[in-house]
C-alpha cells in the first residue's frame, strides 16, 4: 500500500511540475558579452559560415610535423567548448573523454611536433536552425598527403551562432575499427 501512495504522489508531483512550466516564458539568453580574452580573436573568414568553420577546424590540426596555430584553434571554440573523443576498449567497452580546447592541445602537441598529420572531411551532413548547426563529418586522416588514410571515422561537430559569427561547442568523434566499418552512407 505504501508503494502505491508513493507512486501517486510522484505522478501528482510531475503532473503539477508539468503544468506550472507550461505556461513560462522563455528564459531570457543572458545579455552579458563573452569576457574579455576569453577567446583569441578568429579570423573573420573562419568563423562567417558553418562551412568555413568547419574548414578551418580540420585545416588548423592539419600539418607536416611541426607546431600548428594553436591560437587559431582557440579561436573557433565557444567558452566552455569539449573535444570528446570516443574509443572501444579491449574488453569491448565504450569510453568517451570530455577535453578543452586546451586538454586537446596538450595531447596533441607533442604528437603533431613529431609527425604529420593531414585530416579532411570526405563528406559532410549539415543541418541548420537558427543559431545551432550540426554538421556529421566524415573524416580520412593521413600523416602525409600522398598515403592513404590510417583513420577514419566521424566527427559529430555542434555550432552556435552568437549573432555575429559561428562557434564551435563540441566535437564528438569515433574512428572506425575493424569489427566498426564505416557505412558506406557515410562515405562518397
């Protein structure tokens, strides 16, 4: 019998939760500008189009061995913004990590001084409503231009327009493996 009184009052309490936030106004977006330094200041042409963003983020991690424009890189990130790689363990199971910009920068760098690293979109899905973008991308990476690509997989890459440019707020990927092929939708 308890169980059940229970239960009715979790149903009365969603119930009421739901009809008291039906009628609300929206909540206003905040008014206060991004704080100053923040972000290093992007290039005007990195940042006017989904397309163009999309573009600088795979050409700015692109490179012979040596070090890339980090502050290019920052740029084109929202405060706040994650890079989350996804990865399957040997035993099978699915991890993702949440880093920075700057996280991504610290794992990356050492390797990018090393050796090269070519990574381009082979083909895009984009889907745009006011001021959020969603582009699915697939990528090839290559650590020179001319071999073929020892990676691939997809970037799910998240954008938001602040009315003045576009930013980047996350980029979640998968490499195929071998048992993981990349469905042929995906590629061109």
């Amino acid at each position: 019998m308890t169980q059940f009184i229970l239960r009715v009052l979790l149903i009365v309490a969603l119930c009421t939760t739901s009809l008291l936030c039906q009628n609300q106004p929206p909540i206003p977006a905040p008014t206060t500008p991004l704080p100053p330094g923040s972000s290093p200041q992007a290039k005007a042409s990195d940042v006017d189009s989904v397309e163009h963003l999309v573009a600088a983020l795979y050409d700015v991690i692109s490179g012979p061995a040596g070090t890339r424009d980090w502050n290019r890189f920052r740029s084109l990130f929202y405060p706040g913004a994650h890079l989350i790689p996804t990865r399957r363990e040997q035993d099978g199971k699915i991890t993702a990590r949440m880093l920075s910009a700057d996280e991504y920068i610290q794992r990356a760098q050492a390797i990018f001084e090393k050796e090269g690293f070519f990574e381009r979109s082979v083909a895009n899905r984009t889907e745009i409503w006011d001021h959020i973008a969603h582009v699915w991308s697939t990528y090839e990476s290559r650590h020179a231009q001319s071999e073929k690509p020892f990676a691939r997989g997809i970037n799910s890459i998240q954008l938001f327009h602040d009315g003045a440019r576009w930013w980047v707020v996350n980029v979640y990927w998968e490499a195929e493996d071998q048992t993981h092929a990349l469905p042929k939708k995906y590629v061109k």
